[in-house]
C-alpha cells in the first residue's frame, strides 16, 4: 500500500524555519532549467519541499512532474546542501531559515517539452541557463553541477544570513 504524502517539511523553529526540500538538476544539450523567481533577480533549481511520508527521491521525481509535466527519473544524488538565509517569499518573508536540501541529477527524456513556459500562477518562466551566462543561480553551485559533475556526493555549507533581512513590506 502507497503512503500518501502529508504536509510539506517546512516547520516553525524558534522564530524560523526549518525546511527540508529537493532540487533538480536538469540539463539538456549544456543548459540548466531553472526557474526565474517573482521575488528577486535571480533563478533557482526545479524543485519544492518534501512531504511527509515521501523521501527525497520520491519528492524529486513528484515536484518535477508537477512543475514540468515530465516523468522523469533520479540518475542520482550530486549535492546535499545546509543553509541559513533570510525568506523572500511571502508567506515567511524576512523570516531566518535553515534549509536542508537534496539535489539530484535526473534523467532527462529525449522527448522532454515543458507543459508550459511559465509555473504556477505565471508569474514565474522556466529559462534554460548556461554555466556562462552572468545571471544568479541557487544553489550557488549549480555552474559547478552543469560544468564539473562530481562523481561523488557533495555537501555544501553556507551561511547566508550575513545579508541584512529584508525590509520590504510588500511581501507581507
């Protein structure tokens, strides 16, 4: 019997949060996918939050599904990342998060088409990113994922909280 996932892995600790998440590294003829964020100047992985009751892997193969349209499958595990940096997003803006994120190399179809350019409610676009293109991509080692894939897992660390939290209200 299959378990179905519970809430999303992202929880009130003290005064932030503690999130756990998978990312995708999806790369096609010398490009990352990634997707362009709302919030900022800046592109981020193809992934989401683990549910409860999944693991990382099932996580990674459900958010790319629901974020591409694609089936794909996990060629395997490239970086286990620790992180501490302020929340952009909505919700939690402002808030310090620690991030616990798994991110895998996926298989990538010879068929691949995305459903649609853009995710979600439109506001955010899919874009295909090469290792020199001058643009800010998190995780901050994806050019090192697409130019010198590591035949062992990385674990990254980084502290991110030495930027000042924001002070724009109009996330709230």
């Amino acid at each position: 019997m299959e378990t179905i996932p519970g809430p999303d892995m992202c929880v009130p600790c003290g005064d932030g949060l503690l999130n756990i998440r998978v990312g995708a590294i999806i790369i096609r003829n010398g490009k990352a996918l990634m997707v362009k964020s709302k919030f900022g100047d800046y592109c981020y992985s193809v992934g989401g939050r683990i549910k409860f009751g999944e693991t990382a892997e099932q996580a990674v193969v459900r958010e790319v599904f629901e974020e591409t349209g694609q089936k794909m499958t996990v060629d395997r595990l490239g970086y286990i990342s620790e992180v501490y940096f302020y929340n952009d997003g909505t919700k939690h803006f402002g808030k310090p998060v620690y991030e616990l994120a798994f991110y895998f190399y996926m298989y990538v179809p010879e068929d691949f088409a995305l459903m649609s350019d853009h995710l979600g409610d439109g506001e955010e676009k899919f874009v295909w990113v090469a290792p020199d293109e001058p643009k800010t991509l998190y995780p901050h080692f994806m050019r090192e994922a697409l130019t010198v894939p590591k035949p062992y897992v990385v674990h990254d660390v980084r502290d991110d909280r030495k930027h000042a939290p924001f002070t724009d209200s109009s996330h709230n």
